[in-house]
C-alpha cells in the first residue's frame, strides 16, 4: 500500500511539472511580441494544448481582429428562442401617421392603454362645443422604446396637444418651471457615494397628466377616436395634456405641494431639491421633470418615499 501510494505522488508530481512546461512552451514570453491576427491561427494555438479557461483568449490579440463582443457571452437557443417570444407582443415598424398605426394591431392596443390613463386619471370630460370657444387640436406621437442592446421592448403611444395654438391669457398664463442643472445632480450623486448612500431613480409614468389646471382649455377629440354618440362635442380639460404650455409647471406645482405636505424642505437655491429630517436620518429627493433621484441614511426612509408617492 505503501509502494502504491508512493508511485501515486509520483506520477501526480510529474503530470504537474508537465503540465507546468507544456504551458510555459506555448505561452513563451517571447511568442508576446507576435500578436495573433488570424482566427485561423487562434484556432491552432488552441488546439495544441488545453489551456486553462481564464488563458483561451491571449492578451495580445488584435481587438480589431474579434468580431462581437468578448464579454457579452453566448447566446443561447433559449435567449434566442425568449427573444422572438418577446417581438411577437411588439410591433417593429415606427409609423408615421395615424392610418398607418391603425394597420397595426400592436399599436391600437398601444393608442386604447394611453387613452385608458385618460379616464384612470380623470383628465377630461365631453363638452358641447360653441363659437366662442379657442379650440385647440392634438395628435398622435408614436416611438418605440429599446433597451441597451437596442432592442424593441415597447409600443409607446401618445396624444399631445398642439400647443402652438394657444393663446397667452387665455389657454395659459405661468409657463416657468424649474429644471434641475447637471451641475446639482452631479452633487448629489458625489454626497451620495461620499458618505455610502445607496441612490434609487424613479420614473413617474404620465407624469404631466397629473398636472392640476387652472385655465379653461379644450381640445379636440383624438383623431379616430371620436365618440360616436357626441362626435361634435370637445374635450374640457381638468388637468394638463402633453404639449400644453403650462404642463411642466403644472406637474412641478402638484409635486411641489406633494412634497412640502408630507414634511419636506425645499432647497433655499437649487428649487428642484427637496429634504426631510427626520432625527439623525436624512433623505434627499432630485427631481429633473418626470425623473426623481433619492438617497437616505436608512433605506427604510426609501421605501416611505415610494409608498408616499403611490398617493400623489
């Protein structure tokens, strides 16, 4: 037994000194200064021995030579396969007007979601329509949105008002709304990562229809979305629409309110920012349009914040 073990060490000590030159031979300091411009000749270094998993691609081959991307991975017959499941719930064509839309089934369901969002949110509501009124039109904006790989994920449909049409004074008065500068984000992302902050970004959907009107404004019904029942009515609007003038003011107006009744400070100089004080714990809310950037000392303070905003 003895003998057996003894042989055993042995040969494992001479399988890894062969190993340790079969490596050394093909991976030889001066071989370094000649870089592989070939896959041809790729495939050839790799063949004539196995290398360890982390050495198959050396260090000097031409990046320009590598078609694709070395660290993206493999795709797999199940990426491939989740990919053409995911394209058949989105249509890959942009259309350009609204017969060309109504062609497609995708983007009808895309046109019924948004006008759901209408009626969810109470934004109008039919009005007989008179002479005296400043109507204003509106029409449909298509864009498909893609992910970082540039792929297709979403048919996005959306009815904005032709807001060149309005009148100062009479369909808007305040259009001035503050826009956080890149400078003060930037601040808030180097105090975030200076004191250890974990930073959360949140994207409030429709965010302008939320926006509380005060003028008297009326719109035009949705191009071949007309109500068969009162197709000569209007729109009478209780809250903003996309393309309106005052519909970013608006929407910072109702945030602002939000904010400051649920106990938040609103910055001295930069108006965009907002804190709450809450014993030693603090939490810091960026707003930029419909984007929110927030960081806490606690993550609790986080997760209130979301659960506020559900009620905004």
């Amino acid at each position: 037994m003895d003998e057996i073990n003894h042989t055993d060490q042995g040969s494992t000590k001479n399988m890894q000194k062969k190993s340790r030159t079969s490596l050394c031979r093909s991976w030889n300091p001066a071989q370094k200064k000649q870089p592989i411009d070939s896959a041809k000749q790729l495939v050839e270094i790799l063949q004539q021995e196995e290398l360890p998993k982390e050495w198959r691609i050396p260090r000097d081959l031409l990046v320009d030579k590598i078609i694709g991307q070395i660290y993206k991975g493999v795709s797999t017959c199940s990426d491939v396969s989740n990919y053409y499941k995911h394209m058949a719930f989105v249509s890959q064509i942009e259309p350009k007007s609204i017969e060309e839309a109504l062609k497609d089934d995708k983007w009808v369901a895309a046109m019924h979601e948004h006008l759901h969002q209408f009626t969810r949110n109470d934004i109008w509501f039919l009005f007989p329509k008179s002479d005296q009124m400043n109507i204003i039109g509106c029409k449909w904006v298509f864009i498909n949105k893609l992910d970082e790989s540039g792929v297709i994920t979403r048919n996005k449909a959306r009815l904005v008002a032709k807001g060149y049409n309005q009148e100062e004074g009479i369909d808007y008065g305040e259009t001035f709304a503050p826009i956080a500068r890149l400078e003060a984000i930037r601040l808030l992302l180097f105090f975030a990562c200076m004191n250890g902050f974990k930073l959360f970004q949140m994207d409030v959907k429709s965010a302008f229809l939320n926006g509380t009107i005060n003028e008297e404004v009326y719109v035009e019904q949705p191009p071949d979305f007309e109500d068969h029942q009162h197709p000569n009515h209007v729109y009478k609007l209780k809250k903003a629409l996309y393309g309106l003038k005052q519909a970013p003011r608006q929407w910072y107006e109702r945030l602002n309110n939000f904010l400051l009744s649920n106990g938040y400070e609103r910055g001295m100089i930069d108006k965009t920012l907002f804190i709450k004080k809450s014993n030693s714990e603090i939490i810091l809310v960026q707003i930029y349009v419909d984007d929110i950037i927030f960081c806490a000392t606690k993550d609790s303070l986080c997760e209130e914040f979301v659960a506020e905003g559900e009620n905004l």
